[in-house]
C-alpha cells in the first residue's frame, strides 16, 4: 500500500501599521483582494461583516490613541477594546 500525498502551499499577504489603525483605503483594498475569491451570497456577506467590523476597530483604536495622548486615559478606557 502507498500514501501520496501533495501540499500546496498559497500566498500570504501581512500588512500592519505602526502605532495606527488601518485607513479606509487599506481596509478597502484587502476587502477586495477577499471578494474577488467569494463564490456565494452568504460569503459575501460574511466578508463584508469582516471588513466593516475591522473599520470600526480600527476607528475605534485610533481615537482611544488620540485621547490616551492627549492625558485623557479614562475616556479611551470607555471606548473599549
């Protein structure tokens, strides 16, 4: 008896920032690098949950780094995580 087997191995994209969240335009690029590869209405949906919840973090951690720079450390702290 034989096991062949094969791996394939994809791309992986890494993007980060420094000290920032991400801009709508990075956001909109990686979001559509994913659509293109949707194949159902449900994966499209899922995706755009995806993305539009990482814009709200990322506003989110943008404006709780404003503040905590500003001193105003208890205010970001209501902003959550």
């Amino acid at each position: 008896m034989s096991f062949a087997a094969g791996m394939e191995i994809g791309n992986v994209f890494v993007q980060t920032t420094s000290n920032r969240g991400y801009t709508p335009e990075e956001i909109a690029e990686r979001a559509l690098n994913r659509l293109r590869r949707t194949e159902t209405e449900e994966e499209l949906k899922q995706v755009l949950i995806r993305y539009l919840q990482e814009a709200q973090d990322s506003e989110r951690m943008n404006a709780r780094r404003i503040l905590t720079e500003n001193g105003f450390v208890d205010a970001a702290s209501h902003l959550g995580d």
